[in-house]
C-alpha cells in the first residue's frame, strides 16, 4: 500500500514538474514576444521625439484623472504635429496634433476601424463605427440615404418637441429653487436619447420620464467609464483577467441593459411589420426612419442586412446618436454661460428669425449664421469626440516625409488640434468670427474636424447639428444660461468629452 502511494506521489510530483515547465516555458515565449514587440515598436517610432516613458508603464502614470486634456495640451506644445504614447511598455500610439499629419491619416487608403472601440464590441458590434473594407463601404451605402434631406426635414418639428419638454422640466425646477444650478448632460442626454429614438425608431414619447430611458442612459454613463478605465489599464486589456474583474462584471451588465433596450425597439418594429404586412405598405409612408432603412435595405444581390447587422447598427446609433450630441449640447450651454456677449447676440438674432413663434422651423436653420458660429467654435473648444483611432492598413508617409508601416495604431487627436497655438491663434479664447465665410476660407482643410474627415467622416452630423441648433434656439428664447462659479466642469475624455464633475449651471427664466 506505501509503495503505491509512493508510486502516485512520484507521479504527481511528475506531472506538477512537467506543469511548472511547461507554465515556465510559455512564460519565457511570452517575455520573448513582448520584448520582439517593443523592439519592433522603438523601430517604427524612431523618428518620433517624444515624451519620456516608463519601460514598463509607459506614460500611464504621468496622466491622471480628471488632467488628461491638460497634459496632452502640453505635449503637443512640445510636439506639435505628433508624438508617440505609450499605454504601458508594449502598446504604442502615434498621437496626430497637426491637421497636415491628420489630413493624410484620413485620407490613407482604407484604415481599419477605429481601434480604440475594439473594447466595445461586445456592446455595439460590428456596425459603422467598427466594420473596415467591403462590409463597411457595403453598410455606408446603404445607410446613406437615412440622412437625405428629405429624411432630415420632419426630424426638426420632433426635436424640438422634445427639446420643449426638458424646458418645462427646468421651468418647474427653477421656481422651486432659483438659486440652485442644474446638471446639464444628465438632462440633455435624456432629450438626446429621446429625440434620436423619435426620429430614427419612431418612438412613442412619454415624456422623458420613461425608466428604460434612465436606465440606458445610465449603462451608457458606466460603458463609456469603463472602457476609458480599460484602454489605460495594461491588466484590464486581457479578456481572460478582465471579466473576473469589479470593472469587467460591471461592463458586461451594462452591456445587458444596453442590449435589452435596443433589442426591445428592433422586435417591436419588427412586430409592427408583421401587422402592416408587406415591407411596401412601410416604403409609402410620408418618411422612412432610420430603422425602416435598415430593415428595408439591400444590397445589389437583393440581401439585407443579417439580424448580427442590424442590431449592430441599432447599437451603434442609439448611442452615437444621443451620447455626442449631448455632449456638444451640454459643453455649447457652457460656451455660451461663459461668453454671455455672444448668448446674447444669438438670442437677438434667434428672435429676429422667429419673429412671434417659438419654435424653430427647418427654413429658420440656414438664417441663423451668427449662432451657427457659435456652435461651431463650441465645436472646437469642446469636440464631443476629442480622439479618434486608425490601424494602419499600408503604410503611411506624412508630408515631413516621416512614416509608420502598416499596422501602425495612430490617434488623431482632434482636441488638441482645435487648441494647438501653431494653427489657431489665441486657441483658448472662444471666438466665433473664426468660423465666418472669409476666415473659414483662410483655414486649414483639416483644423476643424469635430466630425472627423474623410470617407469614414460621421455620417450624421447635418443631423448632430441641426439638433445642435433646434436644442440652443430654444433654449435662449427661455432662459439667460449663467455659469456656477463654485462648479466649474472639468472635462475629462470618456470615449465623448464630459466632465468629471458634471456641467453645472444656473438659469434665469425670460419674461
């Protein structure tokens, strides 16, 4: 009996060598891989200056919380057309401060989809924002035609419904209490979401009370967190440690609810279709809606979109559709507490448009050229995306004759290149003269590009800015927007620009 226990003893004692060895070995290809890779790394960016990094941390810790805008600020004064970063000792990035550096990134062939957003996949899919090559030029054709004038036009009248809703909503909270200030996105976003779930789902309003609503608007809020937490987090990356994380529970729950809610508009137009009968009874309605398109399209060979497609699309543009816009909303309401001149020249030349309505109209969008100015350098001063990302498909030679190859990652980063000193003059200034016809005609093709540029530019931003125009005329027809002295915003980048603290502000009703 000893001797066979013996036996197994040597045997497991065999095994557990065999395990730590072969644990040992892997360990060592791995070290071997990584040091390949940063090898491969200094290589490609030798040409780069930069700022100094940790062997093993990269820059992670040199950019806090709550003070990432500030200090990319300050690298690119330092580097202003680009410098790579590192997130930890084996990920690098070429980060593009100059729009002669981005005017080539965007127009590179094809690059693939925005890399940054991979960690996003199990929240959005493979839609417009993610997909690269055939299937994406497939999906842009074929989404088009949901942002034509003709689509657009009626969205105004919605818009400014739900607009009208939220300040009613104020309007009693401030004749409670006058002197409190209010958070804006948390309130924007809900007209936001609301008003693109009008327009693009033809959604029953219920008043922006609705608790599906709160509850997407909150996963959003937690998603976005979370992958910013997770994009700087070397650990975090690893799929394998990150769903056994706080962080990775509370990502994938969020996803669930994200999921729930766009699951239920997709089944309930599908069921609608079922009721109608043939897709050709939707086809003659006065207007199709985004998701009308969806489900109608084809392509050349008669075949739509798979059910994959379709809710990744749904995903992708329930939250494109709401989140930036919110944020442009939420940070131009501060642009225009901060420069009361000019909230007040827009009220003037809004009240000139309407004359005795109180409601925007399409015609009235194009005869407000001062407010869409303002709108404009908001944009600039406060991009709702303030980066993006490419992976190099082939590879790229800039205009200084420096180059990457392919598969190179690069992040234009377009906040720092609406505030860099070497292409705008006293950048931190909001001046909205920067943006009439004779200036604009001055300016680099690629200084301004809060909706990125070329092919893979964002589809729906004529609709982000009419929004933008409906959301702000009628806010200043009600109310004088003041700033809270003892809450100022500090923007923080979360996939969109927020604050770390919220957009706290006071409102004064018009007689």
């Amino acid at each position: 009996m000893l001797s066979l226990l013996g036996k197994m003893y040597t045997h497991f004692l065999q095994v557990l060598h065999l395990f730590i060895g072969l644990i040992i070995i892997f360990g060592l290809l791995q070290i071997i891989k990584l040091y390949r890779r940063k090898k491969e790394l200094l290589k490609n960016f030798q040409s780069f200056l930069g700022p100094s990094s940790h062997w093993l941390y990269g820059h992670n810790r040199e950019i806090h919380r709550g003070q990432e805008l500030r200090k990319t600020l300050e690298w690119t004064e330092k580097y202003p057309y680009a410098y790579p970063r590192w997130f930890g000792g084996f990920v690098a990035v070429l980060v593009v401060n100059h729009p002669d550096y981005a005017k080539t990134v965007f127009g590179h062939g094809d690059p693939k989809a925005m890399t940054t957003y991979k960690f996003f996949l199990p929240w959005i899919g493979k839609g417009l924002l993610i997909l690269d090559g055939p299937k994406w030029f497939q999906h842009r054709r074929l989404l088009t035609p949901g942002f034509h004038y003709d689509i657009l036009k009626p969205y105004i009248a919605l818009i400014a419904d739900s607009t009208k809703v939220m300040l009613d909503k104020w309007e009693k909270m401030i004749d409670k209490d006058a002197t409190k200030s209010l958070e804006m996105f948390e309130h924007v976003s809900l007209m936001t979401l609301e008003s693109i779930m009008k327009c693009a789902f033809s959604y029953q309003s219920r008043g922006q009370t609705h608790r599906e609503l709160d509850s997407y608007i909150k996963a959003v809020y937690d998603l976005t967190y979370l992958v910013s937490q997770r994009v700087r987090t070397m650990l975090y990356r690893l799929d394998l440690i990150y769903r056994w994380t706080a962080a990775g529970r509370s990502f994938l729950q969020a996803c669930r609810v994200a999921h729930q809610h766009t699951d239920k508009v997709i089944e309930e137009r599908k069921k609608s279709f079922r009721k109608e009968g043939e897709l050709e009874k939707i086809k003659q309605k006065r207007y199709l809606d985004f998701l009308d398109i969806l489900l109608c399209a084809k392509d050349e060979n008669g075949v739509g979109l798979s059910d994959e497609d379709l809710r990744a699309e749904v995903d992708t543009f329930m939250f494109e559709g709401h989140d930036t816009t919110a944020s442009g909303i939420s940070w131009l309401l501060y642009a225009m507490a901060q420069n009361p001149e000019h909230q007040q020249r827009c009220r003037e030349e809004i009240k000139d448009t309407l004359g005795d309505r109180d409601t925007i109209q399409w015609d009235d969008l194009g005869k407000i050229p001062y407010t869409t100015m303002c709108i404009k350098e908001s944009l600039r001063l406060y991009p709702p995306v303030p980066a993006i990302s490419r992976q190099l498909s082939k590879p790229i030679t800039f205009c200084d004759g420096r180059s990457l190859p392919e598969g190179s990652l690069v992040a234009i980063n377009i906040y720092c290149i609406h505030r860099n000193p070497r292409v705008w003059q006293d950048p931190e200034v909001f001046d909205p003269t920067r943006f009439s016809p004779e200036k604009s005609s001055q300016r680099h093709s690629h200084a301004f590009v809060p909706f990125a540029a070329g092919p893979r530019n964002c589809i729906g931003q004529q609709f982000a800015m009419n929004e933008m125009k409906v959301a702000l005329a009628q806010i200043l027809l009600r109310f004088e927007i003041l700033p809270d002295s003892a809450k100022p915003p500090v923007p923080i980048p979360q996939v969109v620009l927020k604050s770390e603290n919220g957009i706290h502000l006071l409102l004064k009703k018009l007689s």
